[in-house]
C-alpha cells in the first residue's frame, strides 16, 4: 500500500502500576510495545504516559533500548484521561494513535488507517477506528458488523446500531487533538465521552477500517476489576445527563438499560423507595412505550420482590 507524503505517527500508551498484578503488567505492556515496533508503518515515537509512578514500567521501557519509547510520570495519579492529555500534548507528530497497556495491534494497524484517512490533512478535524477482535479465554468476537453511516450520530450508532469502539482503535488528527482532549479525572466512559465531544462539539469526520486490526483482551484481573466493571451507576448517570440536548430519548433509554438501571437495582446502599424514586425519574426520558416495558420488567418485579422479603422478615 502507497501513502502519499509519509505523515508522521506517535503512540500513547497509558498505563499504571498495578501491585497485586507485577508480572501481568509486565508482559502486557511488553506485548503492546512489540505490537507497536512490529508495525509495517514505522511510528515516530512511542509515549508510555505511567498515571502515577511505575519502577516497572520504567524496566520495561529501559530494557527495550529503543530511543522512540519515552516514558512520562505523572507522579500524582490522576486517570487515563489525564495519562492520555501528557502523551498528547508531548506529541509532535501529525497524528496520533492510542492503545491500552492491556491490548493489542495488528502489524498493519496503523498502515491501513493511514490509507483510509489519504485525502485528510493533519489539520483536518479527522479520526479513524478500526473494528476490534475481542478476546476471551478461547473464543473471540469482531467488533463492531458494521461502521457508522453518514446521517447517524455516534451516539445513535453505539446505542441504537450496535457501534463498537474502543479507545486502542482511534487514531486522531492533530488538528481535532488541538481542540479536543480527553476528559481529565472521568472514572468511565473515557472513550465515548471523547468520541461524543469530536461529535457534538467539533463536528469531526470519521473513517471506519473494517477489519480487526486492535485486540482487545478482556481476560486479566486488572481489567475486569478496572472502574468500568464496578457497580458505578451514578457516574454512568451523570455522565449521560452532561450530553442529554444532543441525544434522542431512544439513545437515552438504550444507554440507562445498559449501564445505569441494573446498577441501581443491585446498590445495596441505598434504600428500597430512594431507588424506586430514582427509577421513576430515569424512565420520565423514555419513549413511552419503552417506559412501559421497563416498568413491566424493572420496577413491578422490583417491588414485588421487595415486599415478599418484607413479609418474611415480618413472619
């Protein structure tokens, strides 16, 4: 494949110490940099932006001996999206591809995306995702069927279309980095909520390369008990209220059924009428019909599992 003009690329690689789990992070990032070195598009630099500190990351990076892998501390641990914003704004490059310590590339990951976006510029407030092989333990899913078409929002093609992306398939412009960054001290949703603000805010232009060119890998300790997998329901909620004027009541509705009414049910520390309040509240932003179904197969159970319990307890 021929790219025109030979545009630079920088890696950010966020990463974090992770003390229960010293020999998972070691290989894990080890893998991520040799699936970056291994690119049939040789990368100008690589980034390792440590949230915190990492005597481990520092071996890692020290043993590859390799001048294009810089490390950056944050010293005060502060999130992803911060770790992120350091490798940003270190970045000289024309465009900038992300990857978590704890996935993976296809060698020509970066060569296709290049392609894909041949008739953009830097400037150009542009990004490409990939779609995703999603791994765990023997079997794997590709993420998403299909891209996104022109006439539907991001929000309307994760939620309402089965969009799929994950922050290790984007690579950005510097021209759409320049006016947006990543949500700094975000506990979730780090890669939606940038991906909506390139939408709504910045009125990027995407290209989808449909093939699974990012690995995502979902079987490690570290990753499954990351904030995304802890019952956070009201950051999840807050989050989504932040960009309610530009999202239609289905997109609404889709996103509190995945990520906000199960988590609301299952929060033991709070009691039973605060919830059903709550509740009652969420589902005033439904389409009324799937306002109904919800009641029928939320709330009515709900409540009547909570007064059998009470019945019990009062025999």
């Amino acid at each position: 494949m021929e790219i025109s003009q030979h545009p630079s690329v920088d890696v950010v690689i966020p990463t974090y110490k992770r003390p229960k789990n010293r020999d998972q992070q070691n290989y894990m990032l080890r893998d991520a940099l040799n699936s970056v070195l291994r690119q049939s598009y040789s990368v100008n630099e690589v980034f390792v932006v440590v949230d915190g500190r990492s005597e481990i990351a520092r071996k890692i990076v020290a043993d590859f001996h390799n001048d294009r892998i810089k490390i950056i501390e944050s010293i005060e641990k502060k999130g992803g999206g911060s770790a992120r914003n350091l490798g940003i704004r270190a970045s000289k490059a024309d465009f900038v591809a992300f990857l978590d310590d704890d996935d993976l590339w296809n060698e020509n990951k970066i060569e296709k995306q290049l392609v894909a976006l041949k008739n953009y510029s830097p400037n150009d407030l542009v990004f490409s995702f990939t779609q995703v092989k999603s791994e765990e333990n023997d079997r794997y899913d590709l993420l998403p069927e299909s891209g996104p078409k022109k006439d539907w929002s991001f929000a309307e093609y994760i939620f309402l279309h089965k969009g799929y992306m994950t922050t290790s398939t984007i690579m950005s412009s510097r021209g759409l980095l320049a006016k947006n960054m990543f949500t700094e001290k975000l506990p979730k949703h780090q890669d939606w909520d940038w991906l909506f603000k390139a939408d709504f805010y910045c009125h990027a232009k995407s290209v989808y390369v449909g093939e699974p060119l990012t690995i995502y890998r979902t079987q490690y300790v570290g990753r499954s008990m990351s904030v995304s997998q802890r019952n956070t329901w009201h950051y999840s909620h807050e989050w989504m209220l932040g960009y309610r004027k530009y999202l239609s009541r289905e997109v609404i509705a889709s996103f509190d059924r995945g990520n906000v009414i199960n988590g609301l049910l299952d929060d033991h520390s709070m009691n039973k009428l605060k919830k059903i309040w709550i509740l009652r509240r969420i589902l005033s932003d439904f389409p009324d019909q799937e306002r109904k179904s919800e009641w029928k197969e939320h709330i009515f159970p709900f409540i009547i599992a909570q007064l059998k319990g009470r019945f019990h307890d009062e025999k």
